[in-house]
C-alpha cells in the first residue's frame, strides 16, 4: 500500500450544487477502511436526515459554522470543532454561515462511491451555485442513497 497520497490526481476533485470536495484519502487508496475529503459548501447543500448502516462518519470543521441533528441532540459547530456522527444514529445538518469548509472521514470507506455518483469532475475554484433539485434529480438522489445502504428518514 503506498503512504503517500497524490490527492491531485485526476477525479479526486469533486463537485455538486452547493459543494466541492477533494478525496485526499480514497476507499481505493486505503484498500477500503478510510475515506478522507476536503469540502466547502454553501447553505442549500444540506442532505435530508439519515442513517449511514455501514460507517461512522465524522466532521472536522475549518471555517464557518454548521447546526449539527445528532439523533435528538442540536450541536452548534464551529471552526476547531469536530462530530462524531456513529453508525445507524440519525443525522442531518443545517449550513449556518455563508460557507463551511472542512474534512469528512468515513470509517469504512464504502459510501466514497455515492458521493461519486451524485457529483461530477471539478477542476474550479468557486463553490457551484445551489439550484434546488428537481423531482427527477431528487427520486435519483433517493436510488443512490438506498444502493448504499443509506437510509433517509
């Protein structure tokens, strides 16, 4: 397994309305125990609430703040802070400045690939604008979601 990881290399840099985002670890690299990603995104970008079956997933915030729903805990996260979200704990978030950038780790890496599929190849600099989905964008989100063992609530 190599130690170093070309983060640069092509597809590693992602981006969705709302979000960009740079695998510097993939579930490829770490031959599936860790998925480490650099993300900036901007309010709108929210997922619903859900339940990962397969990871714990956790958040190390850099700049901006995020309103964090932890089961029925509310957290109010800021630069320096980091969440822990466990596995089958319900979860969502609310994006509660202008941005937020910051690291995502997934433990296992497993759900690397839906975050893949729901974003295309990204080589700018400036956060896609959110535009709402639409009904057949939101009925695909839901089908990825459920092909990786995600579960909306």
């Amino acid at each position: 397994m190599n130690r170093k990881v070309d983060h640069r290399e092509a597809g590693n840099r992602r981006a969705s309305p709302g979000c960009m985002f740079n695998f510097r670890v993939s579930s490829r690299e770490s031959e599936n125990p860790i998925v480490v990603a650099d993300f900036e995104a901007i309010p709108g970008f929210e997922p619903p609430r859900h339940t990962h079956t397969v990871e714990d997933e956790v958040f190390m915030i850099k700049e901006g703040t995020v309103t964090f729903f932890v089961a029925d805990e509310i957290i109010e996260a800021g630069p320096g802070d980091t969440i822990y979200l466990p596995i089958n704990v319900p979860h969502h978030f609310r994006i509660t400045s202008d941005k937020v950038t910051g690291t995502l780790i997934l433990v296992p890496g497993k759900s690397e690939d839906f975050f893949r599929e729901l974003s295309i190849p990204y080589e700018g600099y400036d956060i896609p604008e959110f535009v709402p989905p639409t009904k057949e964008q939101v009925r695909h989100f839901i089908d990825v979601t459920e092909n990786y063992e995600l579960q909306c609530i």
